[in-house]
C-alpha cells in the first residue's frame, strides 16, 4: 500500500531566487537568518541532509557537515509569479501560476469596499496594508465602539478581515468572509479571503486560533488526479482552505504545529493509500511575519524533536517529502514572504541516501513525482525525479 506524506514547514525558505530583487526581497534567507539563535537545534533534519542541500550548505559554514545523511535532496525554485501560501502550494502541487494574484498597496478599490459594506451592512476601517497584530491595535478600540468591520491587506494578494470575538461572533465572520469571496472574482480575484478574529481589551488585543481562509479554486492539480484515480488525499492544517476544498477527500483542521504534527502521526498509524498534505503554519503566521528569529527557531527545533516520531511510524513503501511554499525572513525590516528556494528532503526505506538532486526548477516537480510513484500519467506541470530518488 503505497503513501506519501508531503509536509510545508510554511515560509522555511533557504535563500534568495534569482529575480529576489523584483519582489524587493534581495538578500533573504529565512533558514540562516532563524539559524542565528541559540534556540536553533535541528539535528534530525540535519541526518536528512537538509543543511547539504545547494545554497544552505554555503551559508551554514560553520557546521560540521556529515557527507552521510539518511536521504535523498533537492533546492526547489519557484516558477510561479509570486510570494505567497497560494500560490506556493498550488506549485507544489502541480499548477504553476503564469500571473500573479492582484495586490493592494493603496487599499482596495472604493467600489469593492462600498459593495462589502452593502452585503454586510457593515462599515469598514482601516483599508491599507498592515500587520496583522498593529492593525488590531490601531483600530481594535473603534471596532468595538462602533462595529464596524477591520479590512486590511499586506504585500500579498489578501482580503484580510479582523473581528473582536465578543462584537461578531467567529460564524458570522466567516459569512462576512464568505461575501468578500463571492465579491473578488475576475480582475480582483485575490488569493485569499482571511477571516482574523481577535480577543482581549484594548491595547492588549490577541488574535485567536479560529482563523480561516478562504481560496479561489484552482484549476488541475495532483489532488484532482489522485481522487480521480480512486486514491485518498487527507489535508491537515489549512490545507482544505489552501486549494477550496478542491481534490481533498478528508481534512482534518488543526490549531498549531503541534496538534499538525500530532494528526500527521495518527495518521501515519491509519490504513488508507494515497497522500497525506500538511501545512504547518506557525513559522509563518506567529513568528515569521513578526519578525520573531527566536520563537521561529524554537518552533523549528520543536518540528525537529517530533521529527523522529514521524520517521520511525512510517511503513515499507511511504514516503516523507519534507518543503516548504516560500521565504519569510524574519531578520528582515519587512514582514512580509520573500522570494525564496525552497528545500525537498524526502525519506524513506526505498528511498536514496546521500542523495543530492542539486537545484530544480519547479515546486511543481514534487507533484510530478508524487503521481509517478502512484503510476499515474501527470496532466500537470512538473518533472518527476522518481527514478533519481528510488533505491
């Protein structure tokens, strides 16, 4: 019974693409930048051969490199245009987006606002880019005061809408949240529509858990032809909301890394053939665009302590495919993703060791594979690197 298990340490980039400077991300590299820490302890991944693979072993110089790690490697460049969670994984799983989603650094057009407030019946603040956590603060009070809902955006292509969870409840956001899709379709098709609901008093506002997102659908991917061709695919984390419920056959929401990394394992215990997708977003969302180096490094050695949890569940013919969607340096003076490589790590007991595979040119190329092993003809983009991997 053949099964991969594909994890996105969401924005665990590991160095600037080559068109960095077009995104205004020159110089980024997520993973030396968090490496600073002295919280940083990620010896597992090490065994894996992460720190071998192009463009982190240049930088990581100061290890003690062991040319014998336990499995097969790659750098990934992203052919998509764009930085952000959608796009990424759409990439990885096999739809490579020729144009990006539409961004807002002036604020959305005074139609879109005008037809939400409508739809809602209620009025809207802010309406600029904005850091999730500073927007709350800067205009949490008069929500409160006045009702009136919090729009805001940020560098990537979002409709960010922020509520107090005792003045709109979670479920009546998430109908808000719902207009807001319905209304950005076509030239204002954003990426994503995130509800962010908030609790405390003013200014100690917190953002809770019961964030959720809502995407446009994509076009083909490897989902929609391992369901075809009668396989399951299990979402954990927001992966459901990542491609709109499209090509998933079970999903299972989660609150944090934690409890991502605690369904993974259930489910590598569980009989089902096909693939297991997980997005693990705290990297991304608490730490990275918060420019927390710490708390991004204890986050990435907490993954790495559960990581042999993972390992040694897994059955003769699964396979471990570990990446990530994009960059979010958080030794940056922004906050927001950069354009970044990303790395492949894949491991298993059929799998290659000491494998480096150099540097590919497509996310897309981990669907390709994905669907070789499964013996399915792709009908996405991507090239299979099956053959350079298997033992």
């Amino acid at each position: 019974m053949k099964r991969v298990f594909l994890v996105v340490l969401d924005s665990v980039g590991i160095g600037q693409l080559p068109d960095a400077k077009d995104y205004n991300d020159e110089g980024s590299h997520t993973l030396y930048a968090v490496s600073k820490s002295e919280h940083f302890h990620m010896p597992h991944m090490k065994n894996l051969g992460l720190f071998n693979i192009d463009g982190v072993k240049d930088r990581f110089t100061h290890m003690n490199f062991d040319h014998n790690y336990a499995g097969s490697i790659a750098r990934l460049a992203e052919k998509s245009k764009g930085k952000d969670t959608t796009t990424g994984h759409w990439e990885i799983a096999g739809l490579i987006s020729n144009k990006p989603f539409p961004t807002y650094p002036n604020g959305f057009p005074e139609e879109i606002i005008k037809e939400f407030e409508e739809k809602t019946g209620r009025k809207v603040l802010c309406n600029h880019p904005y850091s999730g956590t500073e927007v709350i603060r800067e205009y949490g009070k008069e929500h409160i005061e006045t009702g009136a809902l919090i729009v805001y955006t940020s560098a990537d292509s979002v409709f960010q809408v922020a509520a107090h969870e005792d003045i709109i409840p979670v479920e009546e956001l998430y109908r808000y949240c719902e207009i807001a899709r319905k209304i950005l379709r076509g030239e204002h098709g954003v990426g994503r529509v995130i509800a962010r609901p908030f609790i405390g008093t003013y200014p100690n506002f917190t953002r809770t858990s019961n964030r959720h997102d809502y995407s446009l659908a994509p076009s083909l991917t490897m989902l929609d032809q391992l369901v075809e061709a009668g396989l399951d695919v299990i979402g954990v984390g927001k992966i459901y909301d990542i491609f709109a419920g499209k090509g998933i056959t079970d999903s299972v929401r989660t609150k944090n890394n934690q409890e991502g990394i605690d369904r993974l394992i259930e489910r590598i215990s569980k009989d089902f053939e096909g693939l297991c997708f997980v997005n693990l977003v705290d990297f991304d969302m608490i730490y990275g665009h918060r420019n927390d180096i710490d708390g991004y490094a204890k986050a990435l050695s907490y993954f790495d302590s559960r990581l042999p949890e993972i390992t040694e569940a897994l059955r003769d013919e699964d396979i471990l495919i570990i990446t990530a969607d994009h960059g979010c340096d958080p030794s940056t003076p922004s906050t927001d993703h950069s354009r970044e490589y990303v790395p492949m790590v894949a491991y298993g007991s059929k799998i290659k060791r000491n494998n480096n595979l150099g540097t590919r040119e497509s996310f897309a190329d981990i669907a390709a594979t994905i669907l070789d092993y499964f013996n399915i003809q792709s009908k996405i983009s991507g090239k299979s690197f099956l053959n350079d991997i298997i033992g």
